[in-house]
C-alpha cells in the first residue's frame, strides 16, 4: 500500500529549482579538499568551514542592525542582535565536536596547511572591527586581497556597534561628551566616566528609557557570547597543542589569553558596580 503523506510530492526537477540546487550543495560540499590522508582533516576542515559560514551570517545581521540604529530606529535591530547571538551559541558549541579530536590526531595533518591559520580569518576580522575592538595591524594579513582589505579599512574607519548605540544615547537628551561622538573610529575606545554615568542613568530609570536599556543588555548578550567563543576557542586549542606555537606565527594560547582581556563595551559592565 503506498504511503499517502508523500505521494505528491514533486519528483522531476528537470525543468525546476531543486533543494540541491538552490543551495549551491556540489559547490558547498565539494570544498573540503584535504590535503593529507589523515582521517581528522575533514573534521577540522567542515568545524571552520561551518564557523565561516555562521560568521558570514553574524556580519550580515551586525551591519543590518547597524544600519537600523543608525537611523535610530532600535525594536527591529534588537530581533537582529538576538539571532547574532543565536548563531554565536552555534559557533562556541562546534568547538565541542573539535575537541574529540586529539593532539596526536591533529599532527597527522598540522604541518600540511603551512602558515594557514584562523588568525588570518576575514570575517572574524570584520566582526571584531564592527564590535569596536580596532586594531590596523590586524588588516596586513588582508593585503593580498584588495576587495577585502577595502571593507576591513571602511569598517576600521566606521562608527561600530556601541559607537552607534552612544549616538542614541546622545539623541535621548542624556550627557554624551563631544570627544565621544567626535572621535577617530579607527582607534580602539576609551572607556568614559560620562559614559558610565549615562548609562547608570538609563538603568536606574528603566521605564523611561526601556528601548536603550533594552538594546544595552542586548549589547551586553553580544559581547558575553563572544567571551564563551574566544574562551572554548582557547581551551580547545590548549587541550590540542598545548602552548606550541600557532600556525600563523601567534604566540598561541598565550595569544588568546590576551584576548579574554578585551572588552567591548566596557561601562555597561561598569554599571553593574555603579547601581
């Protein structure tokens, strides 16, 4: 007897879109070209491949979101940060699968690749700059690529994430100093006692200023996901190959400590103290 639930289903794509199709699937799963016979190479190829792949969709809802905020529009930018966040959870989860790899694993195929090395990543590069944490010389591994080493410029150059959230601060009649709003966006940020005091204003008084407060947790949601990443970033990279030296020439684990210490939107934090 046949199964009633699927017998109309549409069959013949000879003249349609199929779902293969439309996915672009024997391009996508035709990129993982390892190099060498060993059996976890595809493991690590697919992890970084899938981390690109939620980054370009964590850019595309960064610049969307911006893009709102910039108009000082907020609700619909807040849905955008919450789906980043949704994808960053994805991104620190996939280190779990990697770390089934082992070290002797990994040195099967580790000096195949040469100086290749997730330090070289674009995307992360781009998400770092739109979340304000610039830094020029980060660009040189870019410089080979011009098109990308133009969108790296324009971001370093450009208002970020929190650069964008202080305007609407501002724009609310709350105290934002000139050098704040004025400043060169290509340097990292100074974190600001009027800032602080801002803020500590907004979380005091919720109820008349719930759309900031609102997306200033919504902030705070980006920057904590972030941390969890770059942290089983770490621990993963420890528990592989210990304190070598990284592929791209990074001093490694002690490379990523370093940048546990970041932060990104640092009165928001402050605040907490403050209230």
């Amino acid at each position: 007897m046949k199964d009633p639930t699927y017998q109309a289903a549409h069959t013949d794509f000879r003249h349609d879109l199929s779902y293969g199709d439309y996915l672009h699937l024997e391009e996508v799963l035709a990129a993982q070209q390892p190099l060498t016979e060993a059996r976890d190479e595809m493991l690590f190829i697919v992890i970084h491949q899938v981390q690109e792949l939620w980054m370009k969709l964590i850019i595309h809802e960064l610049q969307s979101a911006m893009g709102l905020l910039a108009q000082g529009v907020i609700d619909p930018a807040l849905k955008m940060l919450t789906r980043v966040c949704r994808a960053q959870e994805q991104m620190s989860s996939s280190w779990e699968v990697l770390k089934t790899m082992t070290p002797a694993d990994y040195l099967e195929f580790r000096s195949a690749f040469g100086r290749a090395s997730g330090f070289q990543s674009y995307q992360y590069r781009l998400i770092e700059f739109l979340l304000g944490n610039k830094e020029p010389f980060m660009m040189k591994p870019h410089q080979h690529k011009p098109a990308q080493y133009q969108h790296l410029e324009e971001a370093l150059k450009s208002p970020s994430l929190y650069d964008l959230a202080l305007r609407l601060v501002a724009a609310r009649g709350l105290a934002v100093p000139a050098e704040v709003l004025e400043r060169d966006y290509s340097q990292p940020y100074q974190p600001s006692e009027a800032i602080r005091n801002a803020w500590l204003q907004i979380y005091r008084q919720t109820a008349l200023y719930w759309d900031l407060y609102y997306l200033a947790e919504k902030l705070l949601d980006v920057e904590d996901n972030f941390r969890r990443w770059r942290f089983n970033h770490l621990t993963t990279v420890e528990r592989i190959i210990g304190y070598k030296q990284g592929t791209g020439g990074t001093a490694g684990v002690p490379y990523l400590k370093r940048a546990l210490d970041i932060v990104l939107f640092p009165e928001l934090w402050q605040v907490r103290t403050a209230l």
